[in-house]
C-alpha cells in the first residue's frame, strides 16, 4: 500500500470519515479468516464479514478517486469470493449494500 494512500486513510479517519488503517488491517483479517473456514458460522459475531465490507467499504469512499485503486485491488477479490459463497436473500431491503443482502452458507 503506497505511503500517500495509508496517510490520506489516517487523515480521513482523524476527521470521523472511515475507519483507521488498523480498521482496514483487521477488517482484511476478519474477510480472509471468514473465506478461509470451510464451513461458515453466523453465529460468530466477531467473524462477521459484512461488518468488515462496511469498514473497507467506508475507506474506498472516503478516498480521493485516484488514490482508491489500491484499496480496492485488496478488496474487490475477497468481496467476490464472500458473493461467491453466499446466496441474495430477496427479504432483505434493496437499499442495503449488496453483502449485507446475502445469505451465508451454513
């Protein structure tokens, strides 16, 4: 990650925008360990990746556009393979981001 990206991240987070960079660490980490399980526990609140996709989501956008790219090239894969294991859940409200509109494997 560029040194100019992790400082506008901080600054951003400094004025209440997004999460910190130890946000977007942790967040990652939550993501990875959540596709890493082979089978997925919703019960696990500490696991729950669509908190994690809300923190990285908040980062992305609360960068300037030509700095998001490297945020992004983090993110967009784990977030297509969390789509990949879950299933749309029609019952929920359209006006929520899409991974919070998905149903984990269980």
């Amino acid at each position: 990650m560029p040194a100019k990206v992790l400082r506008q991240i901080t600054h951003a987070a400094r004025e209440g925008r997004c999460g910190s960079v130890g946000d977007m660490a942790q967040a990652l980490d939550t993501l990875k360990r959540f596709l890493r399980r082979p089978i997925l526990d919703p019960m696990c609140p500490c696991c729950d990746p669509r908190e994690a996709l809300d923190i990285l989501h908040g980062i992305v956008t609360a960068l300037p556009p030509r700095s998001r790219p490297p945020v992004t090239a983090l993110v967009e894969p784990l977030g297509e393979r969390y789509r990949a294991r879950t299933l749309p859940d029609p019952r929920l409200r359209p006006d929520q981001p899409w991974w919070w509109r998905r149903v984990a494997e269980i």
